[in-house]
C-alpha cells in the first residue's frame, strides 16, 4: 500500500526508523518498497511510530491507548481534545513527544519486540 500511494504522490516524505547505506540497499533491491526516485525528503525518526509498533524494533504499548480510549470514555470530545494537546500539538520537538514516555517504557518496547520477532 505504501509502495502505491507514494508513486500516485506528488511529494513524498519518508521516515525512518533507520537509514541504511546505498550501497546496502543496492545488495538487497528486493527489501526496498518505495523507490528512492520517488522520495523527496528523508528524515531519521527513532521511535518514530512510537507508541505503535515497529516489527523488531519495538512493541506497541496497549497502555497508552487505554489512556486515550478512558479519556474519551470519561470525557467525549474534550478527552480527545486533551490528548492531542498533549501528544499532538503540545511537543515542539520529537524528542519533547519522546520525553513524555520514560525510557524505561521504551527499553521494555524494545525488550518486548525483540522477544516476539
């Protein structure tokens, strides 16, 4: 699905959890999906899918969408309302966003992920 929304695209900018050397992406073509020609812009984004998960690299955390799912529960669309102030629009950086979940969080996201893959 990637591979097809990014070659209909005008622009396309792509996130990494980590970049990889040409010359390692020219030994396995076949692990690429998205074409570098196609690829305007490409930042390195650890975590970036954080707290969603990144098969192998870290776990999703259910926690943290209780945390989101209660506060709709308990308070409809100001619940919503709060959390993208928190999550979404309150962080100037990534790594405000990333500061908001202890490194411990992470390091068990990674420990979790590394168990099951």
């Amino acid at each position: 699905m990637d591979a097809d929304i990014a070659l209909a695209a005008a622009t396309v900018l792509v996130t990494a959890e980590e970049i990889v050397p040409e010359a390692e992406i020219r030994r396995h073509p076949d692990r690429t999906v998205i074409p570098g020609f196609v690829v305007d812009a490409l930042a390195h984004v650890p975590y970036g899918a954080y707290p969603h998960e990144c098969y192998g690299l870290y776990d999703s955390e259910p926690d943290h969408f209780s945390e989101y799912v209660a506060g709709i529960r308990d308070a409809g669309s100001e619940g919503v309302a709060r959390y993208l102030d928190r999550y979404v629009y309150g962080p100037a950086s990534h790594a405000d966003y990333l500061a908001l979940f202890p490194e411990a969080r992470r390091a068990e996201a990674v420990r979790r992920a590394r168990e099951l893959a």
